[in-house]
C-alpha cells in the first residue's frame, strides 16, 4: 500500500507539472498572438508611410519635370 501510495503521489505530482506546462504553453501562445499583431500592424504603419512618401516624391518631381520643361520651351 505504501508503494501504491508512492507511485499516485508521483503520478499527480507528474499530472500538476504537465497542467502546469500546458498553462505556460497557452499563455505563451496568447502572447505570442499579441506581438504577432503588434508586428504586423507597425510593417503595415511603416509600408503605408514609405508609399506615402514615395507618392510625394514621384508628385513634386514630375513638378520639376514641369518646370524644366516650360524653362526650356520658354528659353529656346
């Protein structure tokens, strides 16, 4: 009985570890998620400002273009 008690204290001791492991496991999980989110939501953030800036860049230079041209017809 003694050896019967020994191995269920070791089984629930085992059992408690593993519920324990898996409650670290899916709180790690959750987190992850999180920072996922996070992540993407900041690259989206990052891509729509380079685009943003690139549209500024591409608009005030066919202005130059512009005024080049109308620099060049004027002076020719």
């Amino acid at each position: 009985l003694e050896i019967n008690d020994c191995f269920r204290s070791a089984q629930n001791a085992a059992e408690q570890y593993l519920n324990e492991i898996k409650a670290i496991r899916d709180e790690t999980e959750v987190q992850r998620q999180e920072i996922l989110k996070e992540a993407r939501a900041e690259a989206s953030s990052i891509v729509s400002e380079a685009v943003e800036a690139r549209d500024n860049y591409n608009c005030a230079m066919e202005k130059v273009l512009k005024e080049i041209g109308k620099d060049l017809s004027s002076n020719g």
